[in-house]
C-alpha cells in the first residue's frame, strides 16, 4: 500500500502560500533587515559616471522587501559607501549586470564572511546561476515578483534553497507601484537623473541572439493596465506639482502591441509628459505612429539599427530590422520633433573596414542626434554567447560592458577595428559634426550628451579596448 504523507497533499483548511506568508510575517519579533546594494561597475564607459538613472530593477525589490522587512538602499554609484561591518542586517541582497557582477560577488563574499544570509538577482546571477552560487546564499531567477512568496517564507523560516525559480511568470497587473524613496532617500540621491523610470511593459519576442530578455522571459510579451501605468504618471505629476514630467521607460521594446502602444500614446498626449523609450523599429515607418508619439510628448527614442549590412541583421536574428526602412523611420521620427539615441555594433564577422564609412555616412546624412557605438558582446547565456564561446579572449566580466574587444574579428585584424571604431566615434562627434546633426534641434540635455561625447571620445585610443 503507498503511504501518502500529510504534508504533500494540500488540505482545503491549509493557509495558502501569500496567507502563511502573512502569518509569518505578523509572527517576526523583528522585522528582519535587508541590505540591498546596487554594486559599481569599473567600466571606463561613462553609463557608471556623473548623472546615473534611478535603478528600477532594485527600486522594484526595495519595494515589495520593503512591505514585510526593514530596508536600507545603498547605490554605489552615487558614492553610497558599504558598511564594512554588516552586523546590523539579516540579509544582503545584490542586483548584478555582467559588468558589475565581479564587485557583486566581492560584496556577496564579503557578507557571507560575516555570516549572513546573501540573494543575487538580476541578469547576471539568473544567466550564470550556477557560478553565481558560489558567492551568495541564494541566487533568484528573472524578476522578483514572481517568486517572492517562496523567498519570502523560506526568509522567515530561515532555510534558504540555493536558487528560487518561477514556474510561471506572473501578470503585470501585480506589480506594486515602485517606491522611490528608498532610492531618493540616499544623502548623494541629486546624481540621479531625473527623468523618472517607469514600466508599462516587459519581454520582446523579436528574438535577437545577443540579447538576454528572450533567453529569461521566452517569446513572452506582459503588459500593465494602461490605468496602472497612467495613474503613475499621474502620481509623479502630482508629487512634482507640475504637468510636463520626463519619464523613461525601462520597457524592452514598448511598441510590440500596436494597439496597447498606440492608446498608450493617445493618453499620454492628454497628459501632457514627455518620455523616452527603447523600441524596435518595425512599426516606426508608419508615419501615423510617429505622429502620434510625438504628439505625446517622446522626445527621445532608443533604437538598434545594430549594423548597415541586412546579412549581420539576418545573422543576428533581428527581424524588426529591415535596411529598406531605416531611412524611413528616421525621417517620420524627426518630422515630429523625436530625437534618436541609435545603437551601431561593430566586430560582427561581416564587417569590414567599409562598414564604419558607410555606418559614418548614414548618421551624418540621417542626422542621427545620439549615436551610440559598442564592439559586439556575447553576453553569458545568451545563444550568441554559446556560439561565440570558443573564440572569445576573456571571461573577464569587468570587460563586459560593450567597450572591450572580445574576439578577433574576420574580416580585418583587431587594430583595424580598433582604429576605425575609434575614427568613427571621433569623427561623428567633432565640434563640426556634432553642430551638423544637431542644429536647429532644440537646446536640451541631447546637446549635453553630445559635449559630452566630444571629450569622452578625444580621450580614446586602441589600448582603452583591451
Ligand atoms: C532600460 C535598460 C537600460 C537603461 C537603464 C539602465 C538602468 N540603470 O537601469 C540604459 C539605457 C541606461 C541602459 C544602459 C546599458 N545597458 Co541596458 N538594459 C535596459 C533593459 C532594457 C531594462 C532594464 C530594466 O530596468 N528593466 C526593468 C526592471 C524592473 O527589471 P529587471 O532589470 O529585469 O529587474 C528585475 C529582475 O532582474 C530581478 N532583480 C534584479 N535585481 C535583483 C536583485 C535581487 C536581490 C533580486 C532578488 C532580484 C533582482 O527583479 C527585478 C524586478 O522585477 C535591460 C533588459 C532587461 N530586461 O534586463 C537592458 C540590459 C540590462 N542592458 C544591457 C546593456 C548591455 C547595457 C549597456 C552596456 C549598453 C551600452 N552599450 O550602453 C549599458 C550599461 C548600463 C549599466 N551601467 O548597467 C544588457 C546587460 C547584459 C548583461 N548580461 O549584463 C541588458 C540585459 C540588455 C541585453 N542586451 O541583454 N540599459
Ligand atoms: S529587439 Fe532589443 S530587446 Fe528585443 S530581442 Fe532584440 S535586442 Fe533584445
């Protein structure tokens, strides 16, 4: 006869997971105390350096952690300093990007040291569990809010499991709306951006083979309620006593429903905000939408053209990219007053020297008004990476932060495409070429960005990218 054991069937009279969490949690003697840190990266780029945007990802944990435990929010980047003795916390909890997740596995050492329980999240720990391990208690897989039940009541019974993965992925409509203090609280919080991050949706089933979001979150594409995303808005406004407030969306790619996009926009247009974002360009040749979004207040949108030649596209996997169109997208964006941040890639096997010229030509002719260069990265766990693996120089994820030379390429030899790829930068950001794109382009932090890359840019040389 099979012995069936109590604890493995479910009686209808158990409390469910969210209700024993709660039990729990009204049964602490204290509230446990989290540490959670955002770690500095060493990248020479400047995305580490002067304004820094506010950090949703560990804003979002802030948040939900924040509604059972006791948190303190530290942001290296600012120049919130670690305390060395961490006797004061229960938990030290840290978001880690393959750029900074060497400085997060110091600081995960260092806590485990101490005896404390550690919980890596973010891109790096969910991509390299298994290293990952190694300096943590507890590594979390993709988003948070899908497991935090589990985490949470394994913290307060204190067993910890060595990784927390969620069978599904729960719906948007859950997420809590993000608390900014714990970020804004900070006494260095004035080197924040500020333009607000906000979220309306998550995942990008295009499906691009150098990117992590579709290894993570599959060909999965959620949404807010738009009255959540909207109500948000309205909230800062408030807040901000004024209407026209800059928000950035953190979102993948926010056009991939055109239909939730485009009333998006409709409502935001009624709001009066304006607004940043990444988007694929498929739907941008639409001249209505770029009209819309214009109307709305976007005055700035992120897109990867990636690469001039339509065989590194193909062999990319990114189908929103048809070369017949950029020159299309570009034109109905600036018709209505948007600006471009364009993403260009460079060591792809095709490219020869002939690339940067004509990648140097298709931003002078398009006027593209912030173009952004990387040398092509094959990030872990992506299947670019696995591809990519046995050419790679070095598995240094200091130097993961796009700026690093991180194969030889085909085509030419490592110094040619250094030089070009520092030529090209250079070129399109001389006093010259910068007042060309820009003129008659209105007086905003764009032309900062611009100043700014004219002095980053000088100070390059090939030794930079090793
Ligand atoms: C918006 C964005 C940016 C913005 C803002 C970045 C910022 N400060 O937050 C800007 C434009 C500045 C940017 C710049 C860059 N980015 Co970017 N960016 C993104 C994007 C699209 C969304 C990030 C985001 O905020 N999402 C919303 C939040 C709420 O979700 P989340 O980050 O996934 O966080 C959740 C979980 O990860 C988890 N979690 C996170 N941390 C923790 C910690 C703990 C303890 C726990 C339990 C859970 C947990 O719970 C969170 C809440 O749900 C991601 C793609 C992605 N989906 O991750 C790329 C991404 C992070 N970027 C990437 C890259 C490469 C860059 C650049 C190097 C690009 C460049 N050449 O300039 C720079 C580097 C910047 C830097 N210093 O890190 C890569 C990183 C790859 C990697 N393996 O590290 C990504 C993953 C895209 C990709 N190609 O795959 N980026
Ligand atoms: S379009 Fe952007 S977000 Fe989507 S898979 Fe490609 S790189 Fe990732």
């Amino acid at each position: 006869m099979q012995t069936i054991q109590s604890e493995t069937v479910p009686s209808p009279f158990d409390p469910s997971p969210e209700e024993l969490l709660q039990q729990l949690a009204s049964q602490q003697n204290r509230r446990k105390r989290w540490l959670l840190v955002q770690p500095m990266s060493n990248t020479s780029m400047m995305v580490d350096s002067g304004t820094v945007s506010m950090p949703l990802n560990l804003i979002m944990v802030a948040t939900l952690v924040g509604k059972l435990f006791d948190v303190t929010f530290i942001d290296e980047r600012l120049g919130d300093k670690l305390p060395d003795d961490l006797s004061p916390f229960d938990i030290v909890a840290i978001t880690s990007r393959t750029l900074n997740a060497s400085q997060a596995y110091r600081i995960g050492d260092a806590a485990l040291r101490q005896h404390k329980t550690v919980i890596l999240g973010g891109v790096h720990p969910t991509m390299q569990h298994e290293e990952a391990t190694k300096h943590c208690t507890s590594v979390v897989y993709g988003e948070i809010e899908s497991i935090w039940t589990e985490l949470a009541i394994d913290v307060l019974n204190g067993k910890m499991q060595p990784i927390y993965r969620a069978k599904e992925l729960k719906p948007m409509s859950e997420m809590l709306h993000p608390d900014f203090s714990y970020a804004l609280s900070s006494k260095n919080a004035k080197k924040y951006s500020s333009r607000i991050p906000i979220l309306a949706t998550k995942g990008c089933p295009v499906g691009c083979n150098f990117c992590t979001t579709p290894t993570i979150y599959g060909k999965n594409y959620r949404y807010r309620e738009l009255d959540l995303v909207l109500d948000e808005m309205k909230y800062h406004q408030e807040r901000l006593g004024k209407r026209d407030v800059n928000f950035s969306f953190m979102d993948d790619n926010i056009s991939f429903r055109p239909q939730y996009f485009m009333t998006l926009l409709e409502e935001m247009a009624k709001l009066g905000v304006h607004w940043n974002a990444n988007i694929s360009m498929n739907f941008l040749d639409k001249p209505e939408v770029a009209e819309l979004a214009g109307r709305s207040g976007c005055d700035l949108l992120s897109i990867g053209f990636e690469s001039l030649n339509p065989e590194t596209i193909k062999s990319v996997h990114k189908g929103s990219n048809k070369h017949g169109n950029y020159e299309k997208v570009v034109e109905n964006l600036h018709r209505n007053g948007i600006a471009i941040q364009g993403y260009f890639m460079f060591g792809f096997d095709n490219d020869t020297e002939e690339s940067f010229q004509l990648t140097y030509d298709f931003i002078m002719n398009n006027r593209i008004e912030f173009p952004v260069f990387s040398l092509v990265t094959p990030f872990p766990g992506t299947p670019y990476f696995e591809e990519m693996k046995p050419r790679i120089r070095h598995f240094d994820w200091d130097k993961y932060d796009t700026y690093h030379l991180m194969f030889e390429p085909s085509k030419m030899t490592s110094k040619q495409l250094l030089e070009n790829f520092i030529k090209l930068q250079q070129d399109v950001y001389t006093g010259g070429a910068i007042l060309r794109r820009m003129k008659g382009k209105p007086l905003n932090w764009v032309w900062l960005a611009n100043y700014a890359m004219n002095r980053f840019t000088k100070k390059l040389t090939p030794e930079y990218f090793y």
